[in-house]
C-alpha cells in the first residue's frame, strides 16, 4: 500500500487497495479513528523513512523498524 492511495476528503478519509485478494481493487471507507490515527502517522513518517531507501520503497505506506517497507514475512 502507497501513501498516494489513502485520500482525506471534507467528510471522509478512504483506502484504494490495489489487486488486493482476488486480484480487486478496492475503495475501503476509513472511520473517525483510523483517520485520525493515520494522520497522525503521516506527520511522522518522514522521519522514520530511512535516507538509503530508494524513492520507490519509500512511497510505501507503513514502514518497518528500519525506516524501509515492511517485509512480507
């Protein structure tokens, strides 16, 4: 998942889960909570990301303990 796939509108916050299972795209609705929690971590990702991750690693969403993407295992 991409930070460029969560979108903050007015009234509501979603998810666009691409090839998700079953190979969909989907558009997840995100509730008061998840928002909040969600911007609360993109004010911070930044400086968790890690200076040696390579532009394409570092537009994930979530980032493991070594500021890189989580690994799937």
């Amino acid at each position: 998942m991409e930070v460029a796939h969560v979108h903050f509108e007015s009234t509501r916050a979603t998810v666009h889960i691409v090839a998700g299972k079953g190979n969909k795209d989907r558009i997840v609705p995100l509730g008061r909570a998840g928002a909040s929690a969600l911007k609360a971590w993109l004010a911070v990702r930044e400086s968790v990301l890690s200076p040696r991750t390579d532009s394409a690693r570092a537009r994930r969403l979530f980032l493991g303990a070594r500021g890189g993407p989580l690994d799937p295992r």
